[in-house]
C-alpha cells in the first residue's frame, strides 16, 4: 500500500546553513572514528604486546572484544533512537566511545585494555546507523545522493585508511595515539551535536524485547567467537569451536522463530518485505567481506612476502581509498540521473577485475601496478557502495529508517568477520596443501639440485640445504595460497551481479517530475 509520508527534519527546518553542516560534520565525525577504529589498531599490535606483557593469542582479543561488541549492540539502535530520541541517544554515544578511547590509550594492562574495548565497541556500534539515519532524515530524496556519497566516504575510507593512519602514529609517537587521536574530534562532535543538532520524537510506550536482543546476541557473540578463534583451533576439531557453533546456531534459530512468530519482535518483520533493502542487505554483506578480507591479505603478502616496512604498506594502501573517494565525488549524482543498476554493475565488474588480476600477483610486482589495480578496486567500491545504500532506502518507509541502517551496518560487520576468517582458512589450507605438493620435489632423485655448486645449496642430502630448500617451498606456498584467496574471493562476489539485477529501478528526482519532501513507501 503506497502512502505519502513528509519527511521529518529536513534540511530546511534548520535556521542556518552553518547550523546543518554543523550537524552533517558532527555526525560524520562519529562514523569516522568507529570505521578507522576497526583497523587502526591492527598495525600496532605488537607493540600493545610487549607494551601490556600478553601473548600473540591474548593479544587479539583487543580486536575482537571490539568487534564482538559493536556486532551485538548495533541490533538495538533503531529501538533505542525511537525510545530515547536521536539526539540523546548519538550525543551519549559519542561521548562514551571518546571517553572509552582515552581509556584504551591510557590502559596498564590486557584485562583493561579488553575491557576498555568492549566499552568502546558498544558505545560505536551506534554511531554509522545514526549518522546514516540522520542524514537521511535532514534531506529530501533530490538530495541524498550526493550526502550519502559524504557518508560513504567514511565508512569506506575508515578500515582502509586505518593501518596507515596507525602505522605513522605508532611509529611517529607510540601506539597510545592510536586511541588518543578520538578525543578532540570526538569532543568537536559531541559539542557540534549539543549546540544545533534538533532532536526527533520519542516514544515512550515502546517495549523493549528482551527475548529477541539477548538470543541474537548470545548468537552472534558465538558466531564470532567461532569464526574468530577457528583458524587456530583447527575448526570442528575442537571442542571449544563445535559449543560455539551449537550455541550460535541454537540462538540464531530462536531469534528467527521469535522473530516470525512474536506480535511486536525485536527486528520488524515488515522491512524485509521490501525486495530493494533485502537485496541491499545481501551486497553489504559482500562489500563487508571484500573490503576487510583484501585489507586483511593485502597487508601480510606486501610486509612479509614483498618486504614492504609497515609505513610503506599502509602508503600503498592509499590508492585504494583515493579511488573510493573519486568514484563517490560523482556516484551519487550519476545515480540520481540514470538506472542505479547499470552503475552497480559497472562497479561490480571494477571490482572483479581487480581481484582477478590479483591472482597474478608475484612478490616482486611493482608500486606501480599495486597503485592502479587498488586505485580501480577503489572505484568499483565506490560505484557499488553509494548507489547500493540509495536504492536499498529509496522505498524504504521513515518509520523503519534507522532499523534499515542498523541492519545494513550489522551485515557488513558480519561480512567482515566471515570474509577475514574464510580468507585465513583457506589460506592456510592452501599453504599446507601447496607445501606437500612442491615437498614431493625435494628429493635426493631430483638431478636439478645437484648438477652445480650454486644448486648443493638447495640439496635436501645436506642439512643446511634441506632448510634452505624448506624455506624456499615455504615461501612458494605462500605466494600461490594468496593467489588462491583472491581467487576465492573473485568467485565470492560473483552473485552480485543476479543481486543487483534482483532489485527495482527506484525514481529519484530528476528521473520524474520533483516531488520535494515526499517519498514513496511501499
């Protein structure tokens, strides 16, 4: 049933154009902080290792307790915002995660830290929705192209450019700055928000479901866990993985049940009906998968098989995020004035292609043809991303705004944590496998390694020989599982392109007489 709704705070409602931007700028700031927090601590870890005296299992817990928490907090943000109001509701959540990074960079030891950072990661799960929803609350349909494009930015720019960002802080001062470098933006933006952000309705008759949020968290929290710790537990070999699956998989089907059966659930049923934010949510969860799991690989590979330093990795890191900048400098207008489709496609095929010439990649590939292969994978984000969140909230009704935005950010957290811990698996297992197959050559019966002085140094009869030529077969493994994984990938996001083709063309202003302040809800 189609009706009418005006869209509550746009633009216009505020007294000046400073006043907006202040708001724009306030709210953007917060998604930038929780975006570049997901991986600029990455690069530091082994100096909070030595610094706070933890192992190299222990230490990753100060990503994961972040992850965890940020995955199982951003389900409720479209209650909360509804109950308490937006402005309350992002004002508190900005203060916490500043006031929380000061207390990750001031931490004395890994309980702390750990604890800081679950602090940090529920305080942020909240600051991409609500600045998402904010924004598309403040502008008319006309206009959201080029202010999602603004908070694309973000998002996209943020796990990109954090190992390069905590690389120059950690070598440059310590690794305390990585967390230190929230507060006076994050003080900027609490302030900015206070002064002119004007608040929303709130209801105060809504009930919270406690049923629903405490099976979808425990079930996500095990999700995590599972996906997070499986690589090194050898998987459903280990007890600790297969109760972790069990009590996800158990949580999960509860939630799913209460979800269809219960009058008022957690989620509303009602906004999966749309087939534009259904097919969103599948290529969030895609773009989650291949922007944190080609950052994930991209590091290693370029520092320990190219013998790139920290600092020069997380520089060549930087074409990538040059490209989603350019791309989203002109997405969101294109999108406004031609099928949104045809520009996702295009950037689907920008990113396929990337990946694909990725699996040709050799140790010694130079600076250059890193820099124009990221550059266009950059693009292909861009073109994919923007467009994707305009049509994925184009027939989505006001009232389910801020779930949508809490849902589309839940999959791409969830896309993350897959894509990081499938690429490592096969990783590992290409590497094992790879190793035995090119092992089968190291063999006194192999003339090769000993028809000349220079090759008795690989000659596995000599002790020094077999651990050169062990370390060679190792290093080959390497380069040819990393192939392997951008391969996989490449063949991962290969649906998109029947995704995309799934959902309906909208109609945006510019493609149909204007209709200011009016959308179309289905």
């Amino acid at each position: 049933m189609a009706a009418a709704t005006h869209t509550p705070h746009a633009a216009h409602a505020y007294d000046s154009k400073f006043a907006e931007w202040a708001v724009l700028i306030g709210s953007m700031a917060g998604v930038l902080m929780q975006a570049l927090d997901t991986t600029i601590a990455n690069v530091a870890l082994p100096y909070m290792q030595g610094s706070l005296s933890a192992s190299r299992d222990q230490i990753t817990w100060v990503l994961t307790s972040y992850i965890i928490a940020a995955a199982i907090m951003t389900a409720p943000v479209g209650w909360m915002s509804a109950r308490f109001g937006k402005k309350n509701f992002l004002i508190t959540c900005l203060a916490g995660f500043t006031v929380a990074s000061m207390a990750c960079g001031a931490a004395q030891s890994l309980e702390q830290m750990v604890a800081f950072r679950l602090i940090q990661g529920c305080f942020g799960a909240a600051l991409g929705p609500l600045s998402q929803a904010v924004m598309l609350d403040m502008y008319p349909p006309s206009r959201r192209g080029s202010v999602m494009a603004i908070w694309g930015m973000g998002v996209m720019l943020g796990p990109i450019l954090g190992p390069t960002l905590g690389g120059v802080l950690t070598d440059a001062y310590n690794w305390r700055w990585v967390f230190y470098i929230n507060v006076p933006f994050g003080i900027a933006a609490v302030a900015a928000l206070m002064i002119f952000f004007k608040d929303t309705a709130r209801d105060h008759t809504l009930k919270f479901d406690w049923f629903g949020f405490i099976a979808l968290s425990v079930g996500l929290a095990s999700l995590q866990l599972m996906l997070d710790r499986g690589t090194t537990k050898d998987w459903f070999s280990s007890p600790e993985i297969v109760i972790e699956g069990i009590i996800a998989c158990t949580s999960l089907y509860l939630f799913l049940v209460h979800m269809f059966t219960a009058p008022k659930p957690f989620i509303p049923l009602a906004i999966f009906k749309d087939r534009n934010f259904s097919g969103g949510l599948v290529l969030m969860f895609v773009m989650g998968l291949v922007l944190l799991a080609s950052s994930a690989l991209m590091s290693p590979y370029l520092q320990n098989l190219s013998g790139y330093s920290v600092t020069q990795t997380g520089f060549l890191m930087v074409p990538r995020g040059l490209g989603v900048m350019f791309a989203m400098l002109f997405a969101g207008r294109l999108t406004m004035k031609m099928d949104p489709r045809f520009l996702m496609t295009l950037g689907a095929t920008a990113l396929l292609w990337s990946l694909w010439d990725m699996t040709e990649w050799t140790p010694s590939i130079g600076v250059g043809q890193i820099s124009i292969v990221t550059f266009i994978q950059g693009i292909g984000m861009g073109l994919v991303f923007v467009p994707m969140n305009l049509v994925a909230f184009a027939t989505l009704g006001p009232q389910f705004r801020t779930d949508g935005a809490g849902l589309t950010n839940l999959m791409r957290n969830i896309g993350s944590a897959v894509g990081v811990s499938l690429t490592t698996t096969v990783l590992a297992s290409s590497v094992q496998t790879i190793h035995s197959q090119l092992a089968h050559y190291a063999s006194p019966f192999n003339r090769a390694l000993g028809v000349n002085s220079e090759s008795m140094f690989m000659n596995p009869v000599i002790p020094f020989g077999l651990a050169n030529l062990n370390g060679l077969i190792e290093y080959r493994s390497m380069v040819q599982a990393y192939a392997n994984d951008f391969l996989f990938m490449f063949y991962v996001s290969l649906p998109v392109f029947f995704v995309i083709w799934m959902m309906k063309r909208p109609v945006f202003a510019g493609q149909a007489p204007k209709k200011p302040d009016i959308e179309v809800v289905e």
